[in-house]
C-alpha cells in the first residue's frame, strides 16, 4: 500500500477534482485504488456517488457508512475504530481493470477537530487513547486497503491546516502539492512547507513514546513527491502570459518554502524535476463531465463531446496518464511489485 495525500492549505485550486481523475486514471491502468474522503466538506465523495446514493449514506441519526461512522466509538469513549464501509464506484457498461473504492466523506467529520487537537498533546504523556484517536485515520485505511487489496490510497483532504488535515496528513507516505498559478497558492505553500515539516518531526517525537507496540502507527513519512499546476488558461500548448509570471515563481518559492533548500536560479517550471505536470483549465469539459458522472478523459460523443471537445478530451487523457505515470514512477510501486 502506497498512500499519497493531495495537499493545498488555499481552497479553489482543483485538488479534488485531481484526486478523482487520477483515481480513475489508475483504475484504468490496472492498479487497485482506495480514495479516501477526508474532507469534512466531502466533495470528493458528491464526486463520485449520485444524490441517491449520498442519500443513503447520510440518513438522518448515525452515519455507519462513512468515515464518521467509522471513527464514532472513539467519539462517544466507548471503544476503537469500526471497520469502514467500503464503496466500490463503477460507471455503467465499463470494465475497469482495476478495482476503484472510497472511503466515503461525511460533514460530521468537523466534530472530529476539537477531539484531535485535544489528543496530539497528550500523545507527548504517553496515553495509549491519544495514539489511538490520532492514528484513527491511518488505522481505518490500512484496513480497508488490506480488505481491497489496494495499489495506491489516494487521501483528499480540506484546505486548511488544522487538526484533522494533521492527522490525515501523518497518515500519508507521500505529499502531492496541487496549485494554480497566482498569488494564494504561493502564499499557501510558504505556510504549507514548514507546516509540513513541523508536524513530520513532532510525530517522530510522539511515536518514541507510544506505550501499546501492538498499536499499528504511521511512520508519517510525508514526503513531498512534487507540485502539480493546475487551472491555467493555454493558448497553442503555453499557459498565457497572465499565468506565466505566477507559474515561474512557483519553483524557487516549492524549494525554499517545501524543501527548505536555496537555489539561485531555479528551472523554469516545465524542466522543473519537482514539476510533476502542468494542467490546463479544461472549462466546458468540467461541467459536461460532472453531468455525465464521469472523468473528463473518458467523455463521448453521446454525452456531448463533439467538435473540438473530441481532442480536449484526448488531451485531457493523456495529460492525466502522464501524471499517473510520473507519480508511479516516483513511488516506485512497479519495482515494489
């Protein structure tokens, strides 16, 4: 199990909507996927499930199909995690060849923030609780992933940097940071970076005082894997000049604000090695997609992609398989096989 967290501390910059296009895009190449909704505001989870269904899963009283309800023991003091249900997604009349499952999202989940924040100091006096209330997360998903065989966990979370992104976060072996090319999005990563590193040596620090060995525990390896530049406009395959100036400040500001490295003059973004794509703003794509209940890439013509939508989408595919490509290779899973 290899278990990528898409991280951004500014909201609106398409991390969700690259969460669900990339969790499809591994399904589509064989791998087994768990997408994790950790997001109170569960956008990824509307994603993926039609009204009905969501319905269904949020009745009202208790929530046992969600994360929510998974993590609602340890709410009420009256025991662990439960196992979490587990959704599979599929789309009618497409095989795909590997499984796609969620974990799916819940609004209740907020009330989970002032539980977290009041545990993560108590891990420091060795409480066995508090260890098991902030691995809560990483404990459900390593579950599920084992019940589902799964390649890859690909966890979305909200865009903040509060307790329950923490905790999400610590869970994660991998950092994927999405942003768009303007001025939130490099004021979030210079607070994103050492946020990252903050809570990477604090948990080091915690997990020497872990008092149950039998406790399964994530390592929080957080690693930053790269950036991904998201929603600019493009003309002939270039972003327009009004994205460019944003775009080229964008790798200095990941090294000295991620990495915490100098680099006098740094690579323009398209030969930045830390780059992991640039993805244009796909517009009328988006909307039809989400009327189809399905990824951009995977649009016909009977859902209205003629014309000049036939060679977004293609483009669209291979953009987003050049990016499952890039993250896979960087993870390594195929020599891990």
């Amino acid at each position: 199990m290899k278990t990528v967290v898409f991280f951004n501390c500014t909201s609106g910059v398409g991390k969700t909507s690259l969460v669900y296009h990339l969790a499809w895009m591994f399904a589509e190449k064989g791998h087994n996927i768990l997408a994790a909704d950790l997001d109170p505001q569960s956008n990824l989870s509307s994603m993926f499930l039609v009204e009905e269904r969501l319905k269904e899963l949020w009745p009202k009283g208790e929530h046992e199909q969600t994360i929510y309800g998974a993590i609602s023991p340890l709410l009420k003091g009256i025991g662990d995690i439960e196992e979490s249900h587990i959704e599979n997604i599929f789309m009618d009349k497409v095989i795909l060849p590997g499984n796609l499952d969620l974990i799916v999202g819940d609004f209740s989940l907020s009330n989970y923030e002032n539980e977290l924040s009041e545990q993560w100091p108590k891990c420091l006096d060795r409480r066995e609780n508090s260890f098991r209330v902030i691995s809560a997360f990483y404990r459900i998903i390593e579950r599920a992933a084992l019940a589902r065989n799964s390649d890859y966990v690909l966890i979305d979370v909200g865009p903040n940097l509060g307790a329950i992104n923490r905790s999400a976060i610590i869970a994660a072996d991998y950092v994927v940071i999405p942003l768009s090319p303007d001025l939130y999005s490099l004021q979030g990563i210079r607070n994103l970076g050492p946020t990252l590193r903050n809570w990477r040596e604090h948990w080091k620090e915690r997990l020497q005082k872990n008092p149950e060995s039998s406790l399964s525990l994530p390592a929080g390896g957080m690693r930053p894997l790269g950036y991904v530049i998201l929603q600019h406009a493009a003309r002939q395959d270039r972003p327009v000049k009004a994205y460019e100036k944003w775009i080229d400040r964008i790798p200095g500001e990941y090294r000295s604000s991620v990495l915490n490295e100098a680099e006098e003059n740094p690579p323009q973004a398209a030969d930045d090695p830390h780059c992991l794509s640039l993805i244009k703003h796909y517009r009328s794509l988006m909307p039809m997609a989400m009327e189809a209940r399905k990824p951009m890439f995977k649009l016909k013509p009977a859902d209205g992609a003629i014309g000049a939508h036939v060679n977004a989408v293609r483009q669209c595919y291979e953009d987003f398989e050049h990016l499952a490509e890039e993250i896979e290779k960087r993870i390594g899973l195929k020599s891990d096989a």
